[in-house]
C-alpha cells in the first residue's frame, strides 16, 4: 500500500510539472469555486479529477 501511495505522489507531482493547456471548464469553474456551497467533481478514472483540484487549489485555499 505505501508503495502504491509513494508511486501515486511521485507521478502527481510529474503531472503538475507539466505545462496543460486551459479548457473552457477551467473558466466556468472559477465562479462556483468562491463560494461556500459543497461542490462534487465527477468523472470516469484517471481523467483529471485530482489534478484540477490540486491546480485550484493554491488559488481557493485562503480560509481557514
């Protein structure tokens, strides 16, 4: 299992050092991100759930 997790840190990190080319969801999403309303991501596997939020996530993350 921690080889899994270790395997699965490195290869976000990898991903997040790559350049991505911005998609008309990356806008949308922006103005529902501020608010306080529960927000659910949904997708099939691996088709970048996770890394779009770690994406936001520098930008969204100032409460506390």
């Amino acid at each position: 299992m921690r080889e899994v997790i270790l395997r699965q840190k490195q290869e976000k990190e990898q991903i997040l050092k790559t350049a991505f080319v911005p998609r008309e969801v990356s806008k949308n999403i922006e103005k529902y991100i501020q608010s306080d309303i529960i927000k659910v991501v949904t997708g099939i596997r691996r088709c970048g759930k996770s890394v779009k939020r770690s994406l936001q996530k520098p930008r969204t993350m100032t409460k506390s």
